[in-house]
C-alpha cells in the first residue's frame, strides 16, 4: 500500500510538471499577461501622441492661424500689421530675434514684474 501511494504521488507530479513549468504553463501565462499589460501601457501613451500630432497636421492643414503661431512662437516672426513688445526683467540683455532686426516695430520695456504691475 505504501509503494502504491509513492507510485501515485509521482505520477501527480509528473503531470504537474508540464502546467506549472512548461510551455504554455502557468508561468509563462502569468509573465505573458505582465507583458501584455506593459505593452498596453506604451500602446496607449503612442496612441495619445499620435492623437495630439494628427490634430496638429490637420490644423496645419486647415488654417493660416496655425501657421502663423508657429512662425511667431519658434522663428519669433511678427506679421506686417502687428506690434512686438518683449518685458524684460531689471538689468536683462535685450534679445533681438533675427527676423526683427531692422524692422522699425520692435518695442522693449524695461521693468515690470510679469503680473501687468509696474514698480
């Protein structure tokens, strides 16, 4: 009886083995689903970003007004009709983009505490 019991308990083990530890056993399942998570994750960040860049080409796209703000913002471009005034704090240097310089609109002030106060 006692061998019979031994006999039993290893054949358990041998067909536990291969759920436990084998391919396609609850190991890899387990670390398949933390992988699957992580990558969902990453999926959803792409996702988002790939959202923000196709709002950004069909405004491109679309109008002059998203053309024009990218000009002012990163060429520090100013249209024919507008006034260009740069606030600088107490004892800063004044930066003139190269697309102003020579242009006779350009206004710095001097002061100010970025709140629309003056001192």
């Amino acid at each position: 009886m006692r061998s019979m019991t031994w006999v039993l308990l290893s054949l358990l083990l041998v067909l536990q083995y291969p759920l436990w530890f084998g391919k396609g056993g609850w190991m890899q399942v387990s670390d398949n689903g933390r992988l699957l998570r992580d990558q969902q994750q990453v999926n959803a960040k792409l996702v988002a970003r790939n959202a923000a860049m196709d709002a950004e080409v069909s405004d491109l796209k679309q109008g002059l007004d998203a053309i024009g703000e990218r000009a002012r913002n990163e060429l520090g471009m100013i249209g024919n009709d507008e006034v260009f005034f740069q606030v600088l704090k107490p004892g800063q240097a004044v930066a003139i983009p190269a697309a102003q310089r020579g242009n006779n609109k350009l206004q710095v002030s001097q002061g100010g505490t970025g709140d629309g106060s003056q001192r």
